[in-house]
C-alpha cells in the first residue's frame, strides 16, 4: 500500500520487448517479414523489406527518459524548442522496463500496486502488414507467445503485473482462436487497435455485425478490452492533404497531425456506438488508453444533435451506451474533474504512461492533479474504478 494510503491500479505502465519479440516465435514461412538493419551506425526495424522510422531505436537499448516531456505537456513549449532538446539525453534500458521481476520491485519503490502492461512495439505491426491478413494474425500470435513466456498475462498470479496480450481483427475466426488462447493463460484485459479493421475486401469498422461472434465471446469472458493510442493508419488522409506519403513518425510532429490526432479513437467508438455493437453486447468493457480526453465533448455532442435528427439509427439513447460502456484514462495533465462530468467519474481511470517520455517519471504524482477532488473520487480514479472493471476486490 503506497504511502498516502490509496490502492493505486495504474491503466497505463509499458514494457520494452527484446529484439526477437516479433520474431522468435513466428513460423519459418513468415520469416523475414520482420528484421533488424544498421543504418549509418543506429538499428532499424524493416517490415517486409521497408525501413521504419515509427520507433526510432526499436531494439530499446537506450531510451528517452522517462517523463521527459512532462514540463511541455505542463507548460507548452514557448521558446519553441525541438523534440530532441526537449528529450535531453537518453538513457540506458533498465530491467525493471525488460522484465517483470525486476519491475515488481520497481512498483513497490513507485507506490504502485497494480498495473496494466502494455508493450511499446506491437504499435506498429497492424498498419504496415494492413494488405496481408494473414501474416497480421501470425505476427500478432508470435508477439502474444513472446508476452506470456517473458511477462505471463497475470505475472505469478499475484493481480499485480497484468500484460496486455493484442487481438487483431482481418480474420475473425481467427481472432476469436487467439482469444481462446489467451483466456487459456490467464489474460484479463486485451489490446485492440483504434482503427478500421483492414481485409482483402477492404477495410471495415469493427462495431458491424460481422464482429458479432467475436465481441460475443468477449462479453461472455467478462474480460476488459483497451483501445490503446497507436498506428492506426490516419497518415494516410493527413498525406492527402499535405500532398506527401509518410508513415506515421510520432516523434516528429507537426501542427495539422497534432489537430487529428485523435480523430481514431474518436471514431473507434463512434463506430462501436452507431454500428450497434454496444448495444447488442451491452455488457462489454471497453477502456480508452493514451488517447486524452479532448475528443469526448466534441462527440458527445455531435451524437447527442445525431440521436435528435435520426433516433431510428440507434437501438438505444448513444450517449447512455458511451455512459455505459466507455472508460477512458485521460493525459495526466487533462481536466479530469471535467471528464468525470461528461462520462462519470467511475468511467474515468488513472493512467501514467511510464516509462515513456510523454507520461509521468513518477507516477503518484498523478495525485497532484486530484487534490481537489472528494476523497472517494480520487479512490475510484486511482485505482478501484479499474479494479471493478477487471473484477479485483480493492481494499477499503
């Protein structure tokens, strides 16, 4: 029990894979799709023979420090310095950030006492295999085997350390075989991408009925689905207004990106609420992780003038099933008094983004932004409204 007193359940700890994440477990005929090249003396990831700028050191060797940019999401960036300055100088990996052991204790020194797992990689597999659904479904798998052999899904069974093994959707039986799998091994939440779901006839939102047999055995497993901020293709309208074709390189911005930047998640579940699949599985979990909270009044409001003008597209009041269904960890420096007015405040779920540079270097220091609020609202958001969710007893 950290020292104030407060279980804190954090929806937003990563992991650092090892170089052979991807790859150890993939079978011989996909080898290759995945690789590693120097370039002028620095490691590259190459994704079915093209080099990828998405992660800069993909292999993790050395990182950006953690909370690095925490006084320019604080503060703004008014002399208008570079990413690079605002980074500073890297550092060393450390296992607490490669394995779970280590970061056990780590969480014990931080205050920590619960937290969801997310790897840092797998963000970029979906979108550059997007036109083969098949090697999407193996590396994927490939990926999950890495996870459970080197962190588990709930590290030793202790309800500390829950990894976050990733479903992908081109082919839905199959996603439902990997669902099983996962089930088999313990996981109690999943990561799915915040994007149109890609297949040989197109791409398609994943809220249609034709996801129906997969998210009905997600409900009926009662386990926490995360939509998680990642690659999820957008590059390619912000190409049709720049007039260039890019992947997405998150780590160098520019201004008209950062105004979309979340329109994926936005209409993630847009498409979950008005393509009804919220509705006939009224008992799914979803939670919304690294995406902020900028993009939910805006939607809230464009779905509420939306239900007005054409109730008959919506099985039920949309904003009801967002109330319902949706939870979301907003930034740490967001308005979350705010938010909890919108969606509830046992919708809202305390996420720091460690180890990365654009979240917290200390994570209780997320306690900070809620000292005005009621004591049991800060319990709810720390740690118990994620607990609920995942269905853990948290101590009173």
């Amino acid at each position: 029990m950290p020292a104030n007193d407060i279980p804190v359940f954090d929806a937003d700890n990563h992991l650092y894979e090892t170089r052979d994440a991807l790859t150890k477990f993939l079978p011989d005929r996909y080898k290759g799709a995945v690789d590693y090249v120097e370039v002028h003396g620095r490691t590259k990831i190459v994704v079915r023979g093209q080099i990828s700028d998405y992660i800069p050191n993909p292999t993790f060797d050395v990182v950006a420090r953690p909370g690095a940019q925490e006084d320019y999401y604080r503060h703004g960036n008014p002399d208008g310095k570079s990413y690079r300055e605002i980074f500073g100088a890297p550092v060393r990996c450390i296992d607490a950030w490669r394995e779970p052991a280590a970061r056990l204790k780590l969480m014990d020194e931080q205050g920590l006492d619960r937290t969801l797992m997310f790897p840092t990689l797998a963000s970029l597999i979906e979108e550059r295999m997007r036109d083969d659904p098949d090697l999407v479904h193996a590396v994927i798998h490939s990926l999950n085997e890495w996870l459970y052999e080197t962190w588990q899904f709930n590290y030793e069974g202790l309800d500390r350390i829950f990894t976050t093994p990733v479903i992908t959707l081109p082919i839905v039986e199959r996603a439902i075989e990997e669902l099983e799998w996962v089930l088999e091994r313990g996981a109690r939440v999943v990561l799915i991408r915040p994007a149109p779901v890609p297949g040989l006839r197109g791409a398609r939102s994943f809220g249609l009925p034709e996801f129906d047999p997969f998210w009905e055995r997600v409900q009926e497993a009662d386990i926490l689905v995360a939509l998680h901020s990642s690659d999820s293709g957008y590059d390619r309208y912000y190409s049709d207004w720049t007039g260039t074709s890019s992947e997405m390189l998150p780590f160098k911005p520019s201004a008209f990106r950062m105004l979309q930047a979340w329109r994926p998640v936005e209409d993630a579940v847009a498409a979950l609420v008005c393509h009804g699949a919220l509705s006939r599985f009224p008992r799914l979990k979803i939670a919304v992780v690294e995406n902020g909270s900028s993009w939910v009044a805006p939607l809230l409001l464009s779905i509420r003038d939306l239900y007005k003008k054409l109730p008959q597209d919506f099985a039920e009041d949309p904003i009801e099933v967002i109330r319902r269904n949706i939870n979301i960890s907003p930034f740490w420096e967001e308005d979350l008094g705010a938010l909890a007015g919108l969606i509830g405040e046992d919708r809202v779920l305390f996420g720091s983004d460690y180890p990365h540079p654009e979240g917290l270097a200390s994570p209780l220091t997320y306690l900070d932004e809620l000292r005005h609020l009621p004591e049991a609202t800060t319990r709810k958001i720390m740690g118990g409204n994620l607990a609920r969710l995942m269905n853990i007893p948290v101590p009173a």
